[in-house]
C-alpha cells in the first residue's frame, strides 16, 4: 500500500504577518518570504457532524475532521483532552467554569499538541523529536515520544524547572540537556539545532511549529461540544503565547464552519515579572517589548521573549479581549483558593488564569453573570516544592 497523506487534500501554511500561502509541509516553520511565524490555513470544504464525532471517545481525536491530519494517519495517542469543565461554585457567584487540564496523562494541555505533534513525526521516520521547555512541554514529549518508540531530547533552564516536571522527563528516558539561562536561551539553542542546521533527524516541537498548536485547538472544539455555545470570555495563563493563539484559532474555525453564532473574548494572563505581552499591548507597540530576566513563581510561564508574540496579539485583538498581569501573590492565593475552596489542585501558572478573573471582575472588563472559562494548564502535582514551600 502507498503512503498514507500526512495531511490532508487543500490544507496550507499561510503566513500570519505578509499571509504568503504555501503548500502543507512539516519542516517549514517561518514564512519563506518574511521570515515570520505561519499558521494551518484548514480547507473550507470540511464535512464535520457533531453527532458523528460524538461517537468517539471525548478528546482530542474525536474532531479529527477538524483537523489537518490525513484520514489515514494513525495518532499516536493517551486519550489525551476530554477534560473536566467544572464550575466554579465558590467564586463569587460568578458564571465561571474552569477547563482542568492537569488531568491529562502527563498532567498539562501539552500533551493535545504533542500527541499530534509526536504523530507527524512517527509519520516522518525521524530519529526523534527535541523541544525547549519550562518543563512541562519537556513532560509530554518525552511520554509520547516513548510511546511512539522516538528519542526524546530536552533543553531545559538550568536549575529552574519544577521537580515533577524534570522528574516525569527523565523518567521517560528523555536526553537532558542543562542550559545557563532562562527558556528564552533554551529555544534558540533548539532552534538552531533543530532548525537552522537542517538535518531533519530531530523534529522540533516548541510551539514555532504550527502543527502542534493544531491539537491544542481541541481546547475550544471540546469547550463548546460540553456547553453548546462559545463562552463569553476564555481566560487562559500565557507564556510562550502557542496556546491562546491555538485556542482562538479553535474558535475561530468553528465559527467559519457554522458550528458557533459568536466568538468568545480572550483574555491573556502573564506574571508581573514576566509579562511582555502585557507591556506590549499596553504601548500599542508593533514590535515585542521583551523582558531580559523574567522573574516569577509561576516557573511555567517565566518566559521574556515569546515566540508566538504577534499570533497572540492578534488573538487577544481580534477577539476584544485584553491581557492582564497578576503578581505572583495574587497567582499563589489563586491557587490556595481553588484547591481550599474547590478541590481542585493546579500548579501556579494555572492559577493565573483564575487570579485574571478575579483582576477582570475588579476592573469591570468581564461582568459576574459572562459565562466565562478559565484554562487550568497543570497539575499541583508538577510544583511539589512551591506547595511545600509556601503553604506548610
Ligand atoms: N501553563 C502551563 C502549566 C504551562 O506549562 C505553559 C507553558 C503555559 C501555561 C503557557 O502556555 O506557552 O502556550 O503560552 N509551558 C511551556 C513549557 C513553555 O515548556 O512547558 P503557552
């Protein structure tokens, strides 16, 4: 038998600043003409049924029509996503739901992305994936990459990774590599390595690379097939900016496909000592104001320079959602407050998601009674130390 297509028929690569269009191809990462980032431009002409999909188990590969894989491709997957949405009955009396990605099987969101990321790579023949990671990127790849039969390589910011994290990555027989610096310097190593070298034996899945955020969608695909509608406003924790970008995008495509009336507004949230998307948005500045030493307790999002920058801009534009920065205070209440008052137990950069809300319900930009929902990106179990640390 041939080949099955990777990709499907009419899907491409446009290019999100100068939107030159190319043929689908998973060693492109930034647009030939300008350099910048690309994104999946999806065929028009899907055929998508709700009650369809429904049959499949809920997750990630219960849209695979919407998504760019080919018909025949065969996932590498956990049964990743088909998360819970569970409201939050605490807060406030507001109208809010929190998405608890920390019950995924390496215990974040990364791994909707990686379980596609880590298929087109098995697809490819390739020796092994390599990313760059706070940690949690570094969590799943390894797992999927085990499970797939590819090595694993990690670059990670030395001394500055939480300990289940690093824990589940070598558990996984992941190579680990130690980097002097912040992730910031560990994404260019990987990107010279992995890209700019050209050897195509190791396929690069830091969030640059616009088909793993292609399962990270499946955010928005899931909220709605649970709730019925969009939600008003979708708060998400950002660091390198791949996942609020993949979640509009999520959103975005279903309201091309009729399959939503209206759109949520997404609201970005970043750490007081590393958030260059806020500082970015509040200058209306074109180009990204940078943060040299980020600095935060949320070590998941302690990020200065995130790569998906201008996607994210985009997203939060588009949608008339705003960003918003929390101190790591407000991140560490968040996070006592959930797992004390709701039983749920998320790491610190999650709680930023709930620490925006309370920010946004202070600051009238989202009102109690928006159906709103909150992304909780991982498990309180990846931060073992920051919980002994700060709440014995
Ligand atoms: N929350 C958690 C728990 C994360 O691990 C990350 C990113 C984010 C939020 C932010 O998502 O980067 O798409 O804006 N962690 C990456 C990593 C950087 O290496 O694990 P983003």
């Amino acid at each position: 038998m041939s080949n099955p297509r990777l990709f499907k028929e009419e899907v491409k690569l446009r290019c999100i600043h100068c939107g030159y269009t190319m043929d689908a191809d998973p060693w492109t990462f930034t647009c030939p003409r300008c350099g910048s980032l690309l994104e999946v431009e999806m065929p028009t002409n899907i055929k998508f049924s709700w009650d369809v999909a429904r049959k499949r188990r809920f997750g990630v590969w219960r849209y695979r029509e919407l998504l760019p894989i080919g018909d025949n491709i065969e996932p590498v997957t956990m049964h990743e996503g088909g998360t819970p949405l569970l409201r939050l009955r605490s807060v406030e009396n507001g109208n809010a739901y929190l998405k608890f990605e920390g019950t995924n099987p390496t215990g974040s969101f990364k791994d909707r992305g990686m379980s596609f990321g880590v298929t087109i790579a098995k697809h490819l023949g390739v020796r092994g994936v390599i990313v760059a990671s706070t940690g949690n990127t570094a969590a799943s790849a390894a797992a999927y990459s085990a499970r797939a039969g590819l090595e694993c390589i990690v670059v990670l910011p030395k001394g500055k990774v939480a300990k289940g994290k690093l824990a589940q990555a070598l558990l996984h027989g992941a190579h680990v590599t130690e980097i002097e610096g912040v992730f910031d310097q560990a994404l260019e190593r990987v990107f010279v390595e992995a890209v700019l070298r050209g050897h195509k034996d190791l396929y690069p899945l830091n969030s640059y690379n616009p088909w793993r955020l292609e399962g990270q969608k499946t955010l928005a695909f899931e909220i709605v097939d649970e709730i019925g509608v969009s939600p008003d406003v979708v708060i998400v924790p950002v660091g390198n900016a791949g996942n609020i970008s993949a979640i509009w995008k999520g959103f975005k495509e279903m309201y091309t496909y009729g399959l939503v009336k209206r759109l949520p507004r997404m609201i970005g949230v970043q750490a007081e000592g590393a958030a260059p998307l806020v500082k970015t948005w509040q200058a209306k500045s074109s180009e990204l104001i940078a943060v040299e030493n980020p600095s935060t307790v949320a070590s998941a999002i302690r990020i200065g320079k995130p790569v998906n920058w201008l996607k994210a801009m985009k997203a939060v534009e588009d949608s008339k959602g705003v960003f918003i920065a929390v101190s790591d205070k407000e991140i560490l209440e968040a996070m006592r407050y959930l797992a004390i008052n709701e039983g749920i137990g998320v790491e610190p950069a999650s709680a930023a998601s709930l620490a925006g809300y309370w920010k946004a319900l202070e600051e009238g930009i989202v009102s109690r009674d928006e159906l709103s929902v909150l992304i909780a990106t991982g498990h309180a179990l990846k931060d073992p130390d920051t919980i002994i640390n700060r709440f014995s």
